[in-house]
C-alpha cells in the first residue's frame, strides 16, 4: 500500500508530465511561444515536479533524473535572458 508521501510524489510527477506535454502541445500549435515566459515556468515547473516524483522514488541519480536538472537549468537560463 503506497503511503501518503509516496501517492503525492506520483501525482506530483503526474502534474509535471503534465505541464510539459501541455507546454509542448501549446508551442506546437502557436499558441505560445517556445522563448515565452508561460513555455519556459510550465517547462520549469514540469521538471521540478517529475524531479520531486524521481528523487522519492529512489531514482535518484539515474538517467531520468539527470535529464530533468538539465531542464531545470536550461530553462532558469532561459528565462534569466527575461530579467
């Protein structure tokens, strides 16, 4: 049986994949802009979020998780260039 803070990371790494896959689909209709402030929190925040889901997981360290500090990154560099 999955505790409390185990269920909150699954649904955390849920919200995440979310906003990624929405942050995409919006872009590839032209609703947002891939340089846009909106494109690169959803980005941001999808990253965290499947981050957290990762790191609780145990798997942190892996593959997966490396990919998403490199999103994190990516996308706070991005959006210093908005400052």
């Amino acid at each position: 049986m999955a505790t409390q803070s185990s269920t909150f990371a699954r649904r955390t790494g849920w919200l995440g994949m979310g906003l990624v896959a929405g942050a995409y689909a919006l872009n590839a209709h032209d609703v947002i802009s891939s340089t846009g402030i909106p494109y690169l929190l959803m980005n941001l925040g999808g990253a965290i979020a499947m981050g957290v889901d990762l790191w609780t997981s145990g798997m942190r360290w892996s593959g997966p998780f490396g990919l998403q500090i490199f999103w994190i990154i990516v996308s706070i560099s991005a959006l210093s260039k908005h400052l």
